[in-house]
C-alpha cells in the first residue's frame, strides 16, 4: 500500500508586492501633506520668477561686462588691462576681507 503524500496547505494572507506597497505608502504620505492653497502657490511662483529674472540680467550683465574686458585684453588696450587688474584685486580683497570675519 502507497503512502499518500498530504501536503499542508498553508493560509497565508495575501501580501501586496513591493511595488503595490510603495505605491500605497507613498499615497498615505502625500495625503499628509500641508499643501499651499492657490493664492500661496501664485504668490510663490512669482517669487521665483521674479528672483530667477533678476539673475538673468545680473549674469548677462556681468558676462558682458568680461567679455569686453577680456577683448580689451586681448587686443593689448592698457585701460581694459588697468580694469581687470583692479578687479581682480577687488576679487581678491573680497574674498580675503569675508574669510577674516568668520
């Protein structure tokens, strides 16, 4: 006579994936946000447009302003090599002057 061979069913519950799981945890995580309200965010926004224009032309400015003493330079005019020795130094002094006061 054969043995019969049972084999016990385990009741597991069933598990997400990892995948469902993060997806699930990160949708409780997001419902507790403190989310801006609409006039926050439009005041925010406008912030940033605002600081992110000013940069613009400061870095446009100060581009061109190197490139037409790099030019004088290279063209040998002693006043554009006057002007970039004294903001080199100015650049150094600067630099040298704000590590001091820590």
């Amino acid at each position: 006579m054969a043995k019969s061979k049972s084999r016990a069913v385990a009741t597991t519950s069933k598990e997400p994936n990892a995948i469902m799981r993060y997806f699930q945890d990160t949708r409780a995580e997001l419902r507790k946000v403190a989310w801006p309200t609409r006039d926050e965010a439009k005041n925010l926004t406008m912030i940033i447009v605002a600081v992110t224009l000013a940069m613009a032309i400061f870095l446009g400015l100060l581009d061109y302003i190197f490139q037409i003493v790099a030019s004088g330079i290279i063209l040998g005019e002693l006043i554009w090599i006057a002007i970039a020795i004294v903001l080199f130094l100015g650049g150094v002094a600067a630099f040298y002057f704000n590590g001091q006061q820590e």
